[in-house]
C-alpha cells in the first residue's frame, strides 16, 4: 500500500509539471518579449473599435530596469502615459522600448467604422448607435476647444536638421464639432487648421504653441523642441594610456570628449512632471582620420551599447542620449558621461540634471 501511494503522489506532481511547460494558466509569451529581468510592457485602450468622429484613450506603461528610451509610433514619450487619439481610420499604434541589444515592440489595432459587433437581429439597426446620440444634444456651445495631441518627431534635433510638428482634431469640447481658427506661433505660420502637420528648422531651443479659438473660448497647446548646438570642445586633463607607458605616440585618438546638458539652464534643473525624458549631448573631437568606439554611462550604474563614429579627418562630432526618469513627488539628481573605449581610452565630464517631480 505505501509502495502504491508513493508512486500515485510522484504522477500526480509529473501531472502538474507537464500542465506547467505546457502553457496551461499561464498567458502565452508573445514573440520578441523582453528577456528574462528585463522591463514589463502593457499597451492598452479603453476602446479598440469606434465610429467616425470618436476617440479613445491609449495607455501604455513600461516598468522595471534595462531599458533607454520609449516610442510611441516614432515619437519619444515618457515610460508610462497616456494620450486621446481620434483616428479617421483603422489604425496601429506601436510601442518601441529600447533595451540596448534589441528593440521590443508592441501593437495595437483600433477599428474604425463598421468593425465593431453587429446589431442584434431582435433590435433595429437604428439602434446601434453613438453613445452619445441616445442622449438629447446640449444646447449652445459644447465646450472649450479640446486637443487631441499636439507632438514634434523627433523632439531633439541639432543644429541644421529639421523636424515636423503633428496634431490632430481640435474641436469644440470632447465631441464638439471642429474648431475654427487653429494657429501656429511663432513663425509666419497664420491659420492652420486641424489636423495638420508642418515641417520646422529651429536653430536653438524653441517651444510652440497652437492657439485655438472657438465657440466655448480659447485653449492652447505647446510642444518643445530641443536644439543641440555644437559648442567648442573643452579639453579634459589626459588619462594615462594602457600599461602606463607615459605620452602617447601611436595613431590618431580621441583628445577631448565632453558632455553637457542642451537646450540651456532650464533643462540642467527641471521641475515638473514625472516621468520625464531628460537629454544628454557630447562633442568627440580627434586629431586625425580614425574609428572611435564609445558607450553612455548613467549614475545608476546603467550601461548603454557600444556605438561607433568614423573620422576621415581631425574633426568633431556630437553623440546623443536620452533618459526617461520618474516616479512620485521629490527632488534628485542624475548624470550621464561618455567612456571612449578605442583607439585609446578617455571618460568625459558627468552632465548633471537636477530634477524636482511636483505632484
């Protein structure tokens, strides 16, 4: 009897495991998810099928450590947020979260207009209605103008390149009709409707703003673009090359690298909202044609890849780097620099942000 009880109890724990490895209770991995300690990925609306004329609410969060930067459908956001879309169509929308050897990505459909469920047969198809319009409609104005987003992709550029500014619908109130007057400030811009789209080459750190003026008032929207400007390299005291062998007489090398915060003072000390994405730049500067390899460092220990530049002759060029930082209301302060591994080792200076998250 113990023998047969014994043997009755090993099968029943052999059971279990092959139920384990094979998936049952346990939602299916989906292709590309992040390794094993690496970040947690959600993509969620509260809708994924509308009329024309509706909108919905995307929410996505990226938790945990491992990974430098967020993209929503090509424009760099926060690691966890939340955004209104008002799509005219069926639509994708793709987050990209960036852990340093891979990109891993997650998708999310929204139907537009007639792939929602059928009307009931027992009900009239005129029944298969808008929310909203099984309600009596408001009188007078529906409210103040309402933004559906208003984005700049990229958000960081340098000195010469351009970017394009995107917004979509602003109408009267959450589901009002569109709105009249949208302008674009500053430039020569005028009147410029929505949604629209248009193509800037600011030459430093420019914030713009749409104003929009209807029926239940005027509202506006801003979207910040950062400008990189190449400043003069800063030598840094040399380092001692490998093996300690005094000055060094080999082939071209890195003789300055340094690291600094763009867009000027208000971005070295930020106080707003978090999370927030802060942006690191560095000048690389060698004195003759040659390949340099290089990685971003962080205060938290974090490591970013090992990247390359190539110099046909003694030049300068700049890297960059972003860092989307968070979390509940205090005060902190973080850094990035550049390790240059080859052809001879050197570290930039540490670029600081002060950062104050209000609640």
């Amino acid at each position: 009897m113990s023998y047969r009880f014994s043997l009755m109890v090993v099968l029943a724990l052999l059971g279990l495991v092959a139920a384990s490895c094979s998936g049952w209770g346990v939602a299916p991995q989906q292709p590309g998810g992040p390794p094993a300690g690496g970040p947690q990925i959600s993509l969620n609306a509260d809708k994924t099928s509308i009329q024309p004329g509706e909108c919905f609410n995307l929410e996505w969060r990226v938790e945990g450590e491992g990974f430098f930067g967020v993209v929503l459908n090509g424009q760099t956001v926060n690691a966890s947020g939340q955004k209104q879309f008002c799509p005219n169509e069926t639509a994708t929308y793709t987050l990209a979260v960036d852990i340093g050897s891979t990109v891993l990505n997650r998708e999310l459909v929204v139907a537009v207009g007639g792939t929602g469920q059928p009307p009931q047969q027992s009900q009239p198809p005129q029944q298969s209605q808008p929310p909203q319009q099984s309600q009596p409609p408001t009188p007078g104005c529906q409210g103040g103008p309402a933004f559906a987003n208003f984005e700049a992709n990229p958000g960081f550029i340098t000195t010469g390149q351009s970017t394009a500014l995107n917004w979509g619908p602003v109408t009267n109130g959450a589901t009002g009709p569109l709105v009249g007057s949208v302008v674009l400030s500053p430039g020569n811009f005028g009147e410029v409707g929505s949604p629209g789209s248009q193509q800037v080459s600011p030459t430093s750190t420019t914030t713009y703003t749409l104003t929009a003026t209807g029926c239940g008032g005027t509202a506006t929207k801003t979207v910040t673009v950062v400008v990189a400007i190449v400043g003069t390299p800063i030598p840094i005291p040399p380092q001692t090359p490998p093996g300690g062998g005094g000055g060094w007489s080999g082939p071209p090398k890195v003789t300055s690298v340094v690291a600094y915060i763009p867009g000027g003072q208000s971005f070295a000390n930020y106080t707003g909202t978090c999370p927030a994405t802060h942006y690191f730049v560095a000048d690389v500067t060698v004195d003759g044609p040659c390949t340099v390899t290089y990685k971003w460092e962080r205060s938290d220990g974090v490591s970013g890849p090992v990247q390359t530049l190539t110099f046909s002759a003694a030049s300068a060029q700049q890297v960059g780097d972003t860092w989307t930082l968070g979390g509940g209301p205090g005060t902190g302060t973080i850094w990035e620099r550049v390790s240059v591994l080859t052809p001879l080792p050197k570290v930039s200076n540490q670029a600081t942000v002060n950062i104050t998250c209000t609640p």
